[in-house]
C-alpha cells in the first residue's frame, strides 16, 4: 500500500507539471503575439494544445489510480 500511496504522489506532480507547461506556454504565447511574432506564437499554441492534453490525460490516470487505492482500502475493511 505504500507503494500505491508513493505512485499516487509522482502522479500528482506530473499532473501539476503538465498544467504549470500549460500556463507557462499560454504566457509565452499571449507575449509573443503582442511582441508581433505570430510564428513563435504557433508554436506556443501547439504547445498549449499538447500539454492541456497530457494534463488531461494525467489526471484521469490519476483519478483511476486514486479510485483503485480507494477500493483496495475498502475491502481490506
């Protein structure tokens, strides 16, 4: 159980590091379009796109992870 409990952590803080990419890319790419550079900003909006889909995808496993936890403890009961 306590190796559940340590992967529940290292999938929090990927799932936190997806979003703070997410944020970070929506601020470079809101400077770079008012800088005038639309070709960076592209990029920074493909970057938006995938790190909003990784953070997704994270926190599902994480919330299938936290479930599964969950019903492990319960039958233990």
């Amino acid at each position: 159980m306590q190796n559940e409990k340590k992967m529940l952590t290292i999938l929090k803080f990927n799932e936190w590091l997806w979003l703070f990419f997410v944020i970070v890319s929506v601020g470079c790419s809101i400077y770079m379009l008012a800088v005038g550079d639309r070709s960076q900003a592209l990029y920074f909006l493909i970057l938006i796109f995938l790190s909003g889909f990784f953070y997704s995808f994270k926190k599902r496993q994480r919330k299938r992870h936290e479930k599964r936890i969950f019903e492990a403890e319960e039958k233990q009961k």
